[in-house]
C-alpha cells in the first residue's frame, strides 16, 4: 500500500460494487424474468449502463444515472430475449433502492471518522438514489455528506466531478483519497489530482491501461487499517 496517509484528510467512496453490492439484483431477475442464469443479465445490464454513461458524456447526452440503468436494463432483457413488461421492468429497477451493504462497510468507515478522516459518498446515483444507498447502509450519521453526478450533469471519470467534490468537501484535491472498485472511476480520481483506491473485492487482474491507483485493497477494512493505524 502506497497511499500518503499523512496527506489524506478526507475519503471518498464510490457506492454501487464499493458499498453496496450491485449482484444482489440478480434475485429480481431470477424472480421476474425466471432465468438459470440471472447474473450474466445483470453483467450486461452493469456493462451497457457504465457504457451509456462514458456515451452521455462524449455527445452531450444527459439522463440522471436511474434513467440510464432503466434504458441498459431494458437493452440486457432484450439481448438476452426476455419479454419483460414495463412494470415488471421497474420492479427490478427498484432494487437499486434497496441493494444489500457489503459487510465491511459500517465498521471501517466508523474507523476511519475516529481516525479524524472526514468521509463522503461520491457517486453517478441520483441525490434520491444516494439518499436510499446511505439509508440502507446504515451509515448516514458517519458521513459528512454525499455527491452526486446530478450535480454538475456529468458522469465519472469526468475530470470536473472530482474536482467538483474537491469544492464541496472543501478539501485540497491532493489530500482526498477516493475509493471505488470500478477501475475507470480509480483512473478518473487518479487524473483529476485525488489519491486513487482501487477496491479489488473480486480478485480481478490489474488494469495494464492508464497509470497506477495510489493504492490496491480487497476490503475496505484493509484501507482502513492503513490510514487508522
């Protein structure tokens, strides 16, 4: 682990797959569409709303991050030949209000707020997305706040989000870490002048492409051990 420690004062963390776990909606899916394979729907589901994201970014083309996930869901139902009728769509979009917390989370941000680390969630959910993520998470009294991408109308890794955030949290950009298991999001905190995190929960190979996060762990227990300790 590389990260400055001593230069950090303020963590931020990314939300679906870094807090919470975006797999859970494979329930939903098993339960509306009564497939064998509910996950390989839910990769593309996750894979077609990041790529609409990267897209609404190069041309210009804004919907908040819930209408993105309803236009990737209804193109993973439709590639995998499901006929799924619209409400039974939103039912399953729902989840997303609703995903289960990863174990690691309340603990290790309430160690990190002890340490004197001030925390935000910095995410492309929507402020009323968020607002149900911390709820859930049952960590809304450890957080100084939350940053959504509604905000400036901009997706990660857009330079300009995290540097948004920067202002928010009042914060020099150098002395934020931000954390995320998603590999671009690591790179755009990276390129913006944060410390980037990358949370590999999964075991996955490292990224050749772009320069390196700052600092790798497999759970946010290992970060926070790193910077309380």
């Amino acid at each position: 682990m590389t990260i400055e420690s001593d230069a950090v004062t303020t963590v931020t963390f990314d939300s679906y797959s870094t807090l919470v776990d975006v797999d859970a909606v494979e329930g939903a899916l098993e339960t509306h569409t009564a497939v064998d394979d509910p996950a390989s729907i839910s990769r593309t589901w996750r894979e077609r709303s990041m790529l609409y994201t990267l897209v609404a970014n190069g041309i210009d083309a804004y919907d908040d991050f819930y209408g993105i996930n309803r236009d990737a869901l209804e193109y993973a139902l439709a590639a995998h030949g499901l006929d799924v009728d619209e409400d039974e769509r939103e039912e399953i979009l729902s989840v997303y209000h609703d995903l289960e917390v990863f174990d690691d989370v309340r603990e290790s941000v309430e160690r990190l707020r002890s340490a004197g680390y001030d925390c935000y969630v910095l995410s492309n959910g929507t402020p009323e997305m968020l607002e149900s993520m911390v709820e859930g998470a049952g960590i809304g009294d450890l957080l100084e706040g939350t940053i959504s991408a509604h905000e400036l109308e901009t997706f990660k890794p857009a330079p300009e989000l995290y540097r948004h955030a920067a202002g928010r949290t009042g914060t020099p950009i150098g002395e934020i870490a931000h954390v995320s298991a998603l590999w671009f999001d690591v790179q755009g905190a990276v390129h913006a002048g944060m410390q980037g995190v990358w949370l590999d929960r999964k075991g996955d190979p490292e990224e050749p492409f772009g320069p390196d996060p700052d600092a790798v762990v497999s759970g946010l227990d290992e970060l926070a051990a790193a910077l309380a300790d």
